[in-house]
C-alpha cells in the first residue's frame, strides 16, 4: 500500500474534519454568491417597505390618540368611515383630475421636446441642459418662486398686462388652481421624461427612417408606424414613474393652494397628511395610506398587462 492510500485511508480525529464532508458543489456556491447579493436588496426591502406597510396596516386597525396617549383597538371602523366618508369623492375626483392632466401634459411636452431636440443642430446640447435644469433644482425653491409668479399681481399677471390682458388671481379660483400645480409639476419633471425619450429615440435605427423615404412615406407617418412602437417600451417606463409620482405629489399642494380653494386642489395624499398630522387621526391616516397604496398598485399592474397589447418589443 502507497504512502497516499495510507493516508486516505487513515481516520480522522477529532479535531481534523473531512473535506469531502464540508465541500461544496458548483451550484451551491453560485446560490450562496446570488443570495449574497441579493441581501442587501432584500433586507431594505424588508425594513423600509414590507415591515412599515405592516405597521401601516396595524395601525389602521385602531385609533392612536397622541395628545391622550391612547392607542385603541376599533377593528374595521377607519375603513367603515373611508367607505361613508363626506369629502373623499372630492378628494378622488381632484386626484384625478390632477393626474390625468399631469400624465397627459407631461408626456406630451417631453416626447415634443425629445423630438426636438433630437436634432443635429449646432448648439442643441445647450438646449438639452437648459430642459433638464428644472429637475435637479430644489422643488421647495421651485414651488416658491412659481407662488409669487402666479399671485394677482405676480410676475405672469404683470406679462399679462403689458398685452392688455387682465390675468386672474390663479390660486384663488377653482380651475386655474388645479391647472397652475399642474403646470408648475410638468415643468418641473418634465426634463426627466424629455431625457428617457431623447435616448429611446437615439436608439431607433437610422436604416429605418432612410427606407421609409425611399418608398415616400410621409414624416408624420413615419413617427406613427416606426417611432412610437420602437419607443414604446420607454413609453411604459414613463407612463408608470409619471402616474406614480402624480399620486404622490404634496409639496406644491402644500405650498400654492392648501388643497384650496375648497377642496378644489386636495389630492388624496394630502388629505391623508391633513387628517392624521392635522386632525391627529393617525388610524383613519393609515386607512387613507392603505387606500393610496391600493390604487398605485392597481394602476401599475393594469398599467403592465396592457404592455403585451401596447409595447412593442425587438424580439
């Protein structure tokens, strides 16, 4: 017997595992590896999404009093209110309406720009910053300097006259409220949108559009049949962050209108901030959270099965 098979065939103490017993295979360590990469996704996921949207859930099961420092269980009586509740068919209705007009006049402008300034033009790059400034400037800031603007003898208002137009008081009636945070949004978040488009559409293959010419289609038929399926995709993409972020939106509320005049400008997350830090009802808060986070679930999933019949993909 070799001195090797001596020594594969000696026992192992105590203190001297076998190595064959602690190996692993190839497809074990690439699990291990996965997991570990994945960890710290999921452990943010699990502590800043899955446990507060628990603790959400938990707290619209009862009625926290803060200044009484009470905390009492009521079972379904926030979502019995919600269903009964006076002012929420306003509030929907306004959240709505502010959604769809941001959605609509959002998109439109940044596939305008895009287009624009998809141009090989001298200069163009200058233009390109100039759009996208807006997104990276305080929205704090931004929704300030727009409330001076748009007050009775504001900055818009003086323009206005020099025309002989007699502007309105824009946060002050119903409908040139709701449009003015509308328009003060899009130009806010309208370069991030711009610059989604603006890479789809230097991603459409040159070839296409130079055979489209040979056989004498016009332009706009060209952008209907060769740019908007190829773009598609980003469409999806820009559609779903739009829908979202307009279901969020509190700051400009908070600043320009107050949800006024009325209710007129209250969107639904800003009347959860009213009732839960306002009123103190932090249950019926939570209820109104879990409402929220119902519809941007729901419009998100119907938003990405309609995307077999709308988005248009190369394979």
């Amino acid at each position: 017997m070799t001195a090797a098979s001596t020594d594969d065939a000696a026992p192992h103490g105590p203190g001297q595992p076998s190595r064959k017993r602690f190996a692993l295979s190839m497809r074990q360590r690439d699990a291990i590896a996965g997991y570990l990469f994945i960890a710290p996704q999921l452990i943010g996921i699990t502590l800043f999404v899955l446990v507060p949207l628990g603790l959400v859930f938990w707290y619209s099961l009862h009625e926290w009093n803060v200044l009484a420092n009470t905390f009492t269980f009521t079972g379904t009586a926030n979502y019995q209110y919600l269903l009964s509740d006076p002012a929420l068919p306003e509030t929907l209705m306004a959240t709505g309406i502010f959604s769809a007009g941001l959605v609509a006049f959002n998109m439109s402008l940044a596939l305008l720009l895009a287009v624009l300034l998809d141009q090989k033009l001298r200069g163009i790059t200058v233009f390109r910053t100039l759009f996208f400034s807006p997104v990276v400037v305080s929205l704090v800031a931004w929704t300030i300097v727009w409330g001076f603007l748009l007050q009775k003898n504001g900055g818009i208002n003086g323009m206005l006259q020099t025309v002989g137009i007699e502007g309105p008081n824009w946060l002050r009636t119903p409908t040139t409220a709701m449009i003015s945070v509308i328009v003060v949004q899009v130009f806010k978040n309208v370069g991030l949108n711009m610059v989604l488009f603006l890479a789809a559409l230097q991603g459409v293959p040159r070839e296409l559009y130079e055979a489209a010419r040979v056989d004498g289609i016009p332009v706009f038929k060209q952008f209907r049949r060769i740019t908007l399926p190829l773009i598609s995709p980003t469409m999806l993409l820009t559609m779903i962050i739009t829908i979202v972020g307009s279901l969020q939106v509190f700051a400009q509320i908070a600043i320009l209108t107050q949800g006024g005049p009325g209710m007129s400008t209250t969107v639904l997350v800003y009347y959860l901030y009213q009732q839960a830090f306002q009123f103190h009802y932090f249950g019926y808060g939570s209820t109104l959270s879990i409402l929220l986070f119902v519809i941007v679930a729901g419009l998100t999933f119907l938003q990405w099965q309609l995307r077999r019949r709308f988005v248009f993909y190369e394979n």
